[in-house]
C-alpha cells in the first residue's frame, strides 16, 4: 500500500485525493493492492483553459471561462464551447459566447402561429407545465389563432381548476381528457388548422410505469411532445430527466424559471448531452409575465447575467414583428 501511494503522489502530487484503496485479487488481474485517486482542480475548466491559451483572445477565454463556471457547466461542455470561441477569432466576449451557442446547439421557438400539430407539454412535477401552456395560449389568442386548451391533468387536485382559471382570462373553454381514447376524440374535434395545447400532469421521470402510462397518451394522438423543463438544477440531475422525457419523443424544450435561477449550467448541459433544441424561456410566474423564443443571443445574455437585456430585446423583437 506505501508503495502504491508513493506512485499516487509521484505521478499527481502531494495534492491528489485517494478515492478508493482496494486489496487485489486473482480475478482482478492479480495486482497487490488498486488505488484510485484524483486530482481536484481549482475551477472547473482551468486545464482546458490552459490548452487554449495564447490564441490571440485569452481575455475572451478567461471571460467566458469565468462565467461558464459560475453557471456550473460542466467542464467537457465548457471545453467544447470554448473551443467553438478559439475558431471564432473575436474579442468580443458577448457575441463570442452567442457564437459559440449558436454553432453548438440548435435553436427552434415553437412561435404562435397556426401549428402543423397540436404541442404536448409533457415535463416533471412543478416544472411549469400549466402556466406556460396558458402563456403560450395567451401568445396565440392575442395573434388571432383559432386556440384550444386541453388537459390530461385529472391526477392532481386543482389542476383542471388552475388551468379553467388561466383559460377564462383568454377567454377559452378547457377541454378535459381523461384517458388516450378521449385525448384522440377530443383532438379530432378540433378544427383544422390553429394553436393547440395539451398539458399533461407532472410524473417521476425515473419511474418506468408512470413513463409508460404517458407514452399511451402521446401514442394516441398526432401532437409534438415538448419538454418543460425549469432552470437551476444540479447539471447531471437534469440531463437524466431530460433523458427520460426525449425517451418519450420530446426534441425541443421550454426554459421555465428564467427569473428565479443564477446557474443556468444544467440548461446547456442537456441540450448538450441529449441534443434537445431550445424553443422558448419564460421568465416569471403570471402569464402576462412573459415568455420568448430562446435565440443565441438571448442564452448568451442570460448566460452573462443579463436577463433584462434579453427580455427587452424580445419585447423589440415582438413589437416590431
Ligand atoms: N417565477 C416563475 N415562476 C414560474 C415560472 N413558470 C412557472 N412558475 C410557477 O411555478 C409553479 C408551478 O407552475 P405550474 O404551471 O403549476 O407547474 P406544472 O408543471 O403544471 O405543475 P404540475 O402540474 O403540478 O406538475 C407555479 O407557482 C407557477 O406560477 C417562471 O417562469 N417563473
Ligand atoms: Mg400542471
């Protein structure tokens, strides 16, 4: 074991963290004794970092590399997207970071207008699955859309009463679906082209049968799931989730709780690792509060601590469109 440490501190120095210590056996290889250890760095991404040094833009590394840690992002991703940032060739640190978003993940908003198929917010419990169909709905009421509300939510208490509520203030009827077949008749009662939201209660995404159970209803109709997911999770936590829900079909997600997160890391985590497209964030709890299409731009300025820029630059956006 002396032995074995001493090549533990020769090869990482006297900061490495033993993890493990184990004896051998014959059926591991017949080694004496296995030690794992690692090395701890000072902020994660630092050894990344290092490698891209002395491109011509190391503030902008530094920077980005700053605010990527802040975020919790995990370092692989960090590394990747500063990467992206090296080819870029700009010291400008904002459109960098817009860049390098825009050339690693893919940006589709789901917008207000006639749909080809009804959207499916499917997502975990609180997630904010009920209010952003409301803002969604609200979007498309206010664009002229023929738009209906519809919930599979007769699990939890108040939940068809919470989205009657939001749909009285657009002036809509909800339509409750009790099961796959009424979801499908319900669904066939629409009229031919419009908005249509369909929000579904929240489940355990770690929970195979519950999983199972929702896929009958996204099985009996043809409708887009959409992951509703919230800012502010631990990275890791989230991709699992996130996971599960595109094991469902889900290829695009909705940000909620924009303005109630600092690490925004997990967010880009998941659209990292499971390739999710960002649609639309929203940023507060009312349904005239908010929500918007997530561009580059607008993640670079919530990624750079500045929210309201992003916000106001949406409301531009709309108001000149
Ligand atoms: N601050 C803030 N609050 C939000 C946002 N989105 C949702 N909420 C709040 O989060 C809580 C949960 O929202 P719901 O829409 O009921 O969430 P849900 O996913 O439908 O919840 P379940 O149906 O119980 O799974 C409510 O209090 C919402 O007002 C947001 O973007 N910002
Ligand atoms: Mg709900």
């Amino acid at each position: 074991m002396s032995e074995a440490m001493e090549l533990v501190r020769a090869e990482l120095g006297k900061d490495a963290i033993i993890v493990s210590t184990r004896n051998g056996d014959a059926e591991d290889g017949g080694y004496g004794v296995k030690v794992t250890a690692a090395l701890e760095t000072a902020t994660p991404g630092s050894v990344v970092y290092e490698d891209l040094a002395g491109t011509g833009t190391e503030d902008v590394l530094d920077t980005l590399l700053e605010w990527l840690a802040y975020h919790r992002t995990p370092p692989l991703l960090a590394e990747k997207l500063l990467n992206r940032v090296r080819r870029l060739e700009t010291d400008d640190a904002l459109m960098a970071l817009a860049g390098a978003l825009d050339s690693e993940f893919e940006f589709a908003p789901l917008g207000h207008q006639r749909l080809a198929r009804p959207l499916i917010l499917i997502g975990p419990p609180g997630a904010g699955k009920t209010v952003t169909a409301a803002k969604l709905a609200a979007r498309a009421v206010l664009d002229g859309q023929a738009t209906a509300l519809i919930t599979t939510d007769i699990v939890r208490a108040g939940a068809v009463e919470q989205l009657g509520a939001y749909a009285k203030l657009l002036k809509l009827e909800i339509k409750v679906a009790d099961g796959p077949d009424a979801l499908a008749r319900t669904v066939d009662t629409l009229p031919a082209g419009g908005f249509f939201v369909i929000d579904t209660p929240g489940i355990n995404p770690f929970d195979t049968s519950v999983l199972k159970e929702i896929s009958t209803f996204l099985d009996a109709v043809d409708a887009e799931p959409v992951l509703v997911l919230p800012a502010g999770g631990d990275a890791f936590e989230t991709v699992e989730t996130a996971e599960a829900f595109a094991s469902l079909g889900a290829s695009r997600f909705i940000v909620t709780r924009l303005d109630t997160s600092h690490r925004l890391g997990s967010l880009i985590a998941a659209a990292d690792a499971v390739r999710l497209k960002f649609s639309e964030a929203t940023f507060g709890p009312y349904i005239g509060d908010g929500i918007g299409p997530v561009s580059p731009m607008f993640l670079a300025l919530a990624l750079t601590d500045r929210l309201g820029e992003a916000i106001s630059t949406l409301s531009t956006i709309e108001a000149t469109s």
